[in-house]
C-alpha cells in the first residue's frame, strides 16, 4: 500500500503544487515554533521550483528572516561550480529572497570529501541541539521539510544503488566515491532524512515512469532502490509526481 501519493497533470503544476507545499510548510513551522529548517535538493528539477518560490506570489508569504536552508547532498566542487547544488540554489532563489546569509548552511563541497561531510554534520547537530544520537521529534530538533528527487536509478539525496550510504545507522552525513557519476558526494543519511518532520518527492518526466513504478509498487530493497529507504519515523512523506512520471504506476 502507497502513502501521500499526488498526481498532477504536468511539469508546470508540479512545481506550483511544490511552491504551494513548502511556503505552508514554512508558515506552519514559523507559526508552531518560530523557525522553518529545510533541506533542498539538487540536480535539475529543482530549479523551476527554487525560480517559482524567488517569484513575488511566494516569495511575499514567507518570512525568510525566520528560515534557515541546508541541502540534502552536494557534489565535491567548489561553490561557484556548474555542478554545486549551493550555486544552483543561491542563483535561482537565495540571491532574490532576504534570507540572512547566516541562515545558510551550504556544505562545503570544496573541502576534502570526509571532513566536509563532518563539518556539515556538526552545523546540523548544533542547529538542531543535538551532540548525539538521532533526531529527536520534536520541534526545532529536525528539519521541517526535506525536498528530495529521485534519479531514474533510484537514488535519492547522494544515497546510491550498491553503496554504503543507504546503509548508514549513526552518522547523519557521509561522504562517498560514487563510480556511476564519477564524483565524490556529500549526503545526508536515512537517520536524519527519517528524523525529518516532512519530506517531499519531487518527480517529473517520462524518464523517471519505469523506476518511480518499481520504487513504489514493487519490492522494497534500498540497496537497488535507495529512494524506498525514505519513510520518516515521526513524520509525513509525500511523493508530488506529474502524469508522465506516474505512467507506470499500479493504482492511483
Ligand atoms: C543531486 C540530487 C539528486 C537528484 C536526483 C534527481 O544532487 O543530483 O540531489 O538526488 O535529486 O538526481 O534529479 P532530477 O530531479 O534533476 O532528475
């Protein structure tokens, strides 16, 4: 049986449905316990949202004084690189909204991969007061709303088919070679992103029907299909997928 699956008919209402679902997502935070802490993704679906959210009709009705931004990965490239998720975001949205520089938590993919994996863990644990152990559920002490996508392998986050980091059960980021993408990723583990309040997929296109039916409807094996690993212990998960996505999927 499938949970919080949304189907919408196209790209474009998939980003407005994920606009619409993080600003009430960061009012509700804000309003419940005065801060909103989220964690963004990467890759390219991302950035019509990040365009959409920097729009006046959003950008209006969040109090970006009150959030604070992580990420859910990062690639191992300096900041200013085509390829840093930090830039994409800080281009397509942080630039345009006044949200305090301190209140942005990028990891630093320019450092080695292990100790950027460390530092980025010590910034949550301190933002989220917690030195040690998982996140606890309660407000203020886990994010608010992770934003994921799903590659058309199945990953999520930098959690890769075969690799260690889907199986990781102390550490809250970790850093790992991952020979698909020939790069080193810096990620965020199941033990936080299953600490989070909300979590929210974000799938579009064709390309991603095939995998999106296997995650969703078939066995559940991680190590194949990391995505499945994403099911918050004190939280709600929600897959928003346009039609094309949805294509193969057994039930509605
Ligand atoms: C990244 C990601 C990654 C992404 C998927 C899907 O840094 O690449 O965070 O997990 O979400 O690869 O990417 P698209 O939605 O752009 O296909």
């Amino acid at each position: 049986m499938r949970h919080g699956v949304e189907v919408v008919p196209d790209k474009r209402a998939l980003m407005e449905a994920g606009a619409a679902a993080f600003a009430a997502a960061a009012r509700a935070a804000i309003a419940a316990h005065g801060r909103f802490v989220t964690a963004l993704s990467g890759g390219s679906t991302p950035r019509a949202l990040f365009e959409l959210l920097a729009t006046e009709r959003f950008a209006a009705s969040i109090d970006w004084s009150r959030i604070h931004v992580c990420w859910g990965d990062e690639r191992a490239v300096p900041p200013d690189a085509d390829a840093s998720n930090y830039r994409m975001a800080r281009e397509a949205l942080l630039d345009h909204v006044p949200i305090p520089p301190s209140q942005v938590h990028r990891i630093r993919g320019e450092e080695p991969p292990m100790i950027a994996a460390a530092a980025y863990e010590r910034t949550l644990r301190t933002l989220f007061a917690t030195p040690v152990g998982p996140p606890r559920p309660v407000p203020g002490a886990r994010f608010d709303l992770v934003l994921l996508g799903m590659g058309d392998n199945g990953h999520t986050a930098s959690l890769f088919p075969g690799l260690q980091a889907v199986r990781e059960t102390e550490r809250w980021v970790v850093a790992e070679s991952v020979a698909e993408v020939r790069m080193w990723r810096i990620t965020l583990t199941p033990v936080v992103l299953n600490g989070a309040a909300e979590v929210l997929f974000l799938v579009s296109g064709g390309d991603k029907a095939s995998m999106l039916h296997r995650v969703l409807d078939g066995p559940v094996r991680p190590d194949t299909y990391p995505a499945q690993i994403v099911a918050p212990h004190h939280g709600r998960l929600r897959w928003l997928v346009d039609t094309d996505a949805a294509a193969e999927l057994e039930e509605r």
